[in-house]
C-alpha cells in the first residue's frame, strides 16, 4: 500500500524523493476530568472537561534525489492534514517539532511529530443552501457521530429567530448596526463569533442566544422573520 499525506493541500506524493513510510494509527484523544470530593459525602464526583489535543507521529525516509529543502518546506507551520488511512477525514494540527534533518540526511528516515486538535472533519463537505420563497425550514445532516459545531451564513433583514429542532437557539437583529449595512451575517459556532465578510467586521451586537449546535443525524432548521437566504456548513465531526 502506498502511505501518503496531504498537507495544507499538498499531496506527499508530489515532494521528490519523499517517502511515507508509517503513518499513525487510528486512535480517539484523551479526555480530560476532574475529580471533586466533598466534605461528608462518600467517594467523589468525577467532572468531564473536554478532550485532550495529542501527538501523531508520521515515519518518512528519503529515495535517491531527494530535495531536501524542498522536504524542510513542505514540513513546516501549521493547518490540515488528511492521512491515507483516513482519506475522507481531515485534522487540525501543527507540526510540533523541527525535524532532525542531520539524521534524515544521515539515515534516510526521520520522524515528523504533529500536534493535533482533538476532532477529526469530512474532507470537501458541501454547504447546504436555499433561496428561500415561503419556506420556513431547512433539513441539515451532520453525518458524524458528535455533535458540531456549524457555520452559518445569512441574509435578510429586521429581526430573525433560528431554531434548531424547534429549540429556540439564538436571534439575529440585522439593524443592530447602522454604520455598516448589515447584508448577510455569519454565525461561527466553533469561535463563537457572530461577523460580516471576515473576524475584522465583528456584529456580536447583532446576536443575542446561543450558538447553534448540530445533533449526529438530521437536524431541522426553521426560521421566523425575513430571511431571504441561508447557508450552513455543517462541520460534521469525528473523534
């Protein structure tokens, strides 16, 4: 089987002279908990807080005419990486260590260590979108096993009400903000940022409620208040 990657875009297989050759396994990140006893109270309660970021650790060697800075480049910053193994799954991560290129060089192999977040994306997942005429709800499948945290971009105007299987979950009021028209917005469930076009134009003023949360399975968005258009991106995930 050939192994590769695909770093930032950039396939393993287009770097001349580099070579794959273990890739890490498949294995779910750690959670963090906190253990709290109370005065009086037998044993203790044990709180959940999260999953662990954790190492993966890629095994490369080198063929003949291999280019070597060309190698450094490529293994450098931080970004999206999709294994062989998983080809349909991206993560979030950071190279975490300089390579040792001495010992590369020296004895053709090396090993690159990445710092990865602790969930895993569909590769390529599509928007949902709808030119809305009279509708007033949208069907939206987050096809991994835990919840996500979407993307959402909307147009309208005046005051709009957004709720996710018929759970009120937040209202966007699009003249919160009168020195810039408010065209669209878009709501970053995974930032938690409420914006227009990029971070630099932030409108949390314009939000008010919780960030919206998409159930594994179908979900049903529905809507009141004048919205012309919406799109989500469903971020579906994985651990």
């Amino acid at each position: 089987m050939n192994n590769f990657l695909i770093w930032n875009g950039i396939n393993s297989n287009t770097i001349q002279g580099l070579r794959i050759c273990e890739l890490p396994p498949i294995t779910k990140p750690t959670i963090r908990t906190s253990i709290i006893e109370i005065d009086g109270k037998d044993g203790d309660f044990v709180e959940l807080q999260g999953y662990e970021s954790y190492e993966k650790s890629v095994k490369i060697g080198l063929f003949r005419n291999c280019d070597i800075n060309q190698i450094a480049k490529y293994f450098t910053g931080s970004g999206q990486i999709t294994f062989s193994n998983e080809p349909d799954k991206y993560y979030n991560t950071q190279i975490s260590e300089q390579i040792d290129f001495e010992r590369l060089v020296l004895f053709k192999t090396a090993n690159v260590k990445f710092h990865v977040q602790p969930f895993k994306y569909l590769v390529d997942e599509k928007p949902i979108s709808l030119e809305i005429t009279s509708e007033t709800e949208l069907n939206v499948t987050n096809v991994g096993l835990e919840n996500s945290k979407p993307i959402f971009n909307l147009w309208g105007s005046g005051i709009i009400e957004i709720s996710i299987n018929t759970i009120g979950t937040f209202q966007l009021n699009f003249s919160a903000n009168s020195d810039i028209p408010d065209k669209y917005l878009t709501i970053n469930s995974e930032i938690e940022e409420c914006y227009k076009d990029t971070l630099k134009t932030l409108k949390n003023r314009s939000m008010a409620g919780e960030f919206p949360i998409l159930l594994p399975g179908e979900n049903i968005v529905s809507w009141t208040g004048n919205l012309t258009r919406i799109e989500i991106y469903p971020r579906s995930m994985w651990l």
